[in-house]
C-alpha cells in the first residue's frame, strides 16, 4: 500500500501548522514547575488544538494527516523540555485535533447540503 501525500492538501494546513507549532514552543520561555506550564499543556493546547483543526475542517474538510502532523510537530518539545514522560500528551493533542477536524468536516457537509 503507497501512501502518496499531495502538496495542494498540505498547502491549505501550513498556517494552522505553524501557528501551532509557534504556540508549542512558547513550553520553552515557561517554567516547567509552574502553574501556567501546567494549566498550558492541559487545558490551553488542547483547547487551541481542537479549534484550529474545527476551523480547518470548516474550511477544508477531513484531511487525515493533519491530526498526525499535530502530534509530531510537538515532539521536539517533549525531548527538549518535558521529558519522554509527557509523550501522552502528543497523543491528547492529535485526539484533539482529530475531533475537531471531524467535527470541522460535519458541519462543512451540513452548511454545503443547505446551499
């Protein structure tokens, strides 16, 4: 099975993926004992996760990869900040990223059946 990736699919995730991955490596300026660290990774990535990919999805419909890519673009965070431990949370946040996307796309169907 080839797995073929085209440009015109990835093009139209490119600012919502480096504006995520902006918002991924603010984790370095924060101090990983405080509240903020923690309030950050838990509540506001997630958060900003699902949004972004809603409004992808809104725009775009369902593109598998971008929840994958969502997640890997978080990695080198853990690695250089967090530590392996926290690989849960590039998985929490691809989920994320999963659900609004399909969600994102139901909506896109719904508003487009209406036109």
């Amino acid at each position: 099975m080839k797995i073929k990736l085209d440009l015109k699919i990835l093009l139209p995730a490119l600012p919502y993926l480096l504006l995520t991955a902006m918002i991924f490596f603010i984790l370095p300026t924060l101090d990983p004992n405080s509240t903020m660290f923690t309030l950050f990774l838990l509540v506001i990535i997630p958060v900003y996760c699902f949004i972004c990919a809603y409004l992808y999805g809104i725009k775009n419909g369902f593109i598998w990869v971008y929840p994958i890519i969502i997640a890997v673009v978080f990695l080198p965070s853990i690695f250089l900040i967090i530590g392996y431990k926290a690989v849960i949370y590039a998985i929490i946040y691809g989920s994320s990223a999963m659900i609004g996307i399909v969600i994102g796309k139901i909506v896109k169907n719904r508003r487009d059946g209406e036109e």
